[in-house]
C-alpha cells in the first residue's frame, strides 16, 4: 500500500473534524419544539454516518501488489485500514450522543418505571446483521485457497525487425493468507463498534424536554440506523471476498490462456462474472431491505397531522429530493458494471477515464431533470396562478463563493490533470470534458430559472415561497459542484484518498445555508381548491 498509517489517520482526522463541525451547526438550528430537533439530529447523524462508513474503499487496495512495490504488508497500516468502518462507525455514533442542541442537552432525571433498557434494542435488525456477519465469514472462508500471484513488470521485446512490442506492468494479488484476516478483522470491529455505540445510546441521560416515552423511541431511532448501516456495511465486506475470488479467476485466466486457450479463458472469465454477480447481488437485496427497515415513529408529543400548506411544501421537497437522488445512485450503481475495462494488454487509452465523466455528468443530469420533471407537472397544475407574483431570491453569497471554487477546481484538473501523480494516464479529450462542463452548468442555470419562474400550489407567505425556492436552487447548486468534485477524483483516481469530499458535497444540507423560515410556526390559512 501507497499510503502511510499517519496519513490515512490524518485524514481520518480531518475529514471527522469537518463532520463534528457540521453536527454541532446543524444542532445551532434550535427553531422548532424539543422533539423536532431530537428528531433532526438523529437524522442528520446517520446519514452522514452512512456515507462516510460506506466511503472507504480499502480492501481492493489492501488486496493489490503494486507492480512498483513487492514489499510485504506493513501490519499496523494494514489495520488501521481495516478498521476504518468501524472508526467512522463508532465516532459519529458516539459523537452524536455528545453534540445535541443546547436545549436538549442530557439531564439527570427520577422515573419510576423500571429501566428495561435492553427491551429498547431491536432484535430483529440484531438477528439480520448477526446473520449477515454470519454471512460475511462464510464468503471469507469459501475463498481461502486464492493463492494470489506476483505483479509483472514491463515487457519490452524486439521481434528483430526492428518493431518493438510493449506489455505494460500489472499489479499482483495478494494470497488469501495475507489479506483474510484483515477482511474478518474489519467484520469484527464493526460489531464492536455496533456494541459499544449501543450501550453509550441506551446508558446516555433522557433529553431535556422530553416524555420518556419519546426520549424511549428516540433510542430506538438511533439503534435502528445503527444496525441498519452496519448490516450494509457487513455485507459489502462479504461481497469483497467474493470479488477477490472473482479477480482471482479472472487473472488466472489471463495468465493461463496461452497454455489452455480460449474456450478455458471464456469458461473461466464466465465463472468469475458469476462470483462478482453474487456478490452484488446479495449487497443490493440487504441494502434496499435495509433502506425500508424504518423505525418506530409513533412519538406521543407529534401533534395530529396537520394538513397545512407548508407541511404539504416541505413533503414534497423530501420526497423529491429522495426518488430524484436514489435514482442517481442506481443509475450509477447500474452503469458503473458497464463501463469499458482497462486491458493492462493494451496501450492506455481515455476510453474508460471518458465513460467514467459521461457516467456521472449523466446522473447528475438526470438528478436535475427529475426535479425539473415535477417543476413542469407543477406549472402545468398550476396554469391559473402564473401570473401571479413569484417571490425569490438568491442564496448567501458565500455559497456561491464555495460552489464556485470547487467547480473551478474540478475543472482545472480535468483539463490540465497533473500527468506526474498518474503514471500511464490518458487524459480525455478536452473538448468532451468542456462539453460536459458546459451541460452541467448550463442544465443548472436552467433548472434554476425554471425554479424561480413557476408559481407553487401552496397558499404560503412571501418567506416561505423563498425559503422553498432557494433550497431546490442550493440542491441544484451542490449537486453539480459535487460532480464537478468526484469526476476527477473517480475518472482520473486523483486525490482518491479524499473521496469523501465529493460525498460531504453532494450530501451537503440545505439548513446549513437556509435556516427554517419562521413564518412556517405561525398556523397557516388552508389552501384548498388552489391548484
């Protein structure tokens, strides 16, 4: 491996410290009741626990022999790579229990009901992710006779004509002895991290503020998401063993081809697709389970569903912001199996590198046409209120100033990628990558003029009506400079190591830049019959 142990801690650190500033921003928001915000930061601290314990991509790595160094692992970074999950894991779990709103802060208080805190853990989600762990070990043990093999080096040979022929250097694999225990070692952490965020959940002071029937179901929330990313977490890692079969077979073949043929290659390339499809497989059916394995939200302090206008307004912007998102993801997911390979047989190409831009330009640019999409349907519903006045404005400044300097950033190095950090690379084409810059702004700038001009359905104050359009114009906002961010560190693998800027960018909320109106506490007139 390419990177030291301090280095990845120190971007573990880096990247943990930019989280711990987020969760402690958004708890800063106090409008709202207790148990709104309760609510809000348990949501917030998953999703971003999620992402950032999903983000790591460690075991191809560790797995790999750098054609350039044969050295053996180095322990200490190799397990520090493998418990990266559980770190990210464990510390925003932990630290979650730690950042509340100021309102909300932890007391010490007297009940006389019995402290049945273990009845509070969700046995089934605990039943699925030990079985998934289960799971994991067995994958683990079903590919214990990879043998690996060595990297190989350039080949260049002279056929005596004076023509030269050039095969270019190809990583190793290293043996299963090598790298398995690290793999179950990364499962057993996780469960450990599970363990010790569970019992810090279940022994932290009830919230101020709050029933205890709610502070209750609010430790039930947390331990739900918990063993929810964890189960997604355990399965990814089973389906890396698989993979590493896969690779396995598939090198082999390659090496094999000149003595066995063809027919053996085809056979053998086959029987590694059907070990990468299981894999896959397997990690997308736990995870769409997963994704719909809500927790409890029967909360005695929500008040009766009010069907307000805002309520309506703020519904909608959740449920388009979550198809038009998980789209996006699965188109990605779908697409990435796709994309062309890089044949280490062959002279380097762009054509992989291009595909990998296209693939995220296109997502990102369906992302935006889904919310266009219902912007139409909406303007088409709302055909006797266009002239109405449409009240908008633009964002703060500084997020422009931000989403600005990434752009320029992620473009810089499209265009002029530093050739020195990425040997052997082809650059794509610059008139493609200007094209797919110019859609990507362009879409945005449309999709942002197309938000300001319809009228909404919703009978709300001027405020609101702002508030509503300047969250879909930042989604818009950072969605693009979130692509504009990833596509050179996925297309081109620079800076790979900081992946998770991408995702902090792409996830990053709305509330850290528009607070919550205040005219939505006020009670709101009904908006019946307008449409």
């Amino acid at each position: 491996m390419n990177n030291s142990l301090t280095s990845q801690f120190g971007s573990f650190a880096i990247a943990a410290l930019v989280i711990y500033v987020i969760l402690r921003n958004l708890a800063s928001k106090e409008g709202g009741d207790r148990l709104a915000l309760a609510r809000r930061h348990a949501f917030w601290c998953a999703l971003i626990g999620f992402f950032a314990s999903t983000s790591a991509d460690w075991f191809s790595t560790l797995a790999a022999v750098p054609y350039y160094d044969e050295s053996p692992l180095r322990i200490p970074e190799a397990i520090g790579v493998a418990a990266t999950p559980a770190l990210w894991v464990a510390f925003i779990y932990i630290a979650g229990q730690f950042t509340w709103p100021h309102k909300l802060r932890p007391k010490r208080t007297a009940s006389l009901q019995p402290r049945t805190l273990s009845g509070l853990v969700p046995k089934s989600l605990v039943g699925i992710m030990a079985a998934t762990f289960a799971a994991g070990m067995l994958a683990i043990y079903s590919v214990r006779d990879v043998t690996g093999f060595a990297p190989t080096p350039e080949v260049i040979e002279d056929d005596g004509d004076g023509y030269y022929m050039t095969a270019d250097a190809q990583d190793g694999l290293r043996s299963a002895a090598e790298v398995l225990p690290y793999l179950a070692l990364s499962l057993v952490l996780l469960l450990v991290a599970a363990f010790a965020a569970t019992i810090l959940i279940l022994r932290r002071k009830p919230l101020d503020g709050i029933s205890e029937h709610d502070n209750r179901l609010l430790r039930i929330t947390w331990l739900n998401r918990l063993y929810r990313t964890v189960t997604v977490l355990l399965a990814g890692l089973a389906g890396e063993a698989l993979h590493f079969k896969a690779r396995w077979i598939s090198d082999d073949a390659d090496k094999s081809m000149g003595g066995e043929g063809i027919e053996y290659w085809e056979r053998m390339n086959d029987l590694a697709g059907r070990w990468d499809q299981t894999a896959n497989y397997i990690a997308l059916a736990i995870t769409v389970v997963m994704f719909f394995w809500r927790p409890p939200v029967n909360f005695e302090s929500l008040r009766p569903a009010v069907s307000s206008a805002f309520n309506r307004l703020r519904e909608q912007l959740f449920a388009v912001q979550y198809l038009s998102a998980m789209a996006a993801i699965l188109l990605v997911a779908v697409g990435w199996p796709m994309l062309p390979s890089s044949e280490t047989q062959e002279m380097p190409t762009a054509e992989r590198a291009t595909a990998i831009l296209a693939l995220l330009a296109g997502a990102t640019l369906f992302y935006l046409l889904v919310n266009a999409a219902y912007l139409a349907y909406m303007a088409i519903k709302t055909r006797a209120a266009a002239r109405m006045p449409k009240p908008a404005a633009r964002l703060p400044l500084w997020t422009y100033v931000v989403a600005g300097l990434l752009m320029a950033a992620g473009l810089y190095f499209l265009l002029f990628p530093p050739l020195d950090l990425l040997w052997g690379f082809v650059a794509p084409n610059r008139w493609i990558i200007a094209g797919l810059a110019a859609a990507l702004l362009a879409a945005h700038a449309g999709f942002v003029l197309l938000v300001r001009s319809v009228a909404i359905p919703w009978q709300v104050g001027a405020e609101v009506e702002i508030w509503y359009r300047q969250v879909l114009e930042i989604r818009s906002l950072r969605v693009v400079a979130g692509a504009f961010v990833a596509m050179p560190m996925m297309g081109y693998q620079l800076f790979a190591e900081f992946s998770l800027f991408g995702l902090l960018v792409f996830c990053a909320p709305a509330v850290l830049a528009l607070p919550r109106p205040q005219g939505s506490m006020r009670p709101e007139t009904s908006d019946a019959g307008r449409r």
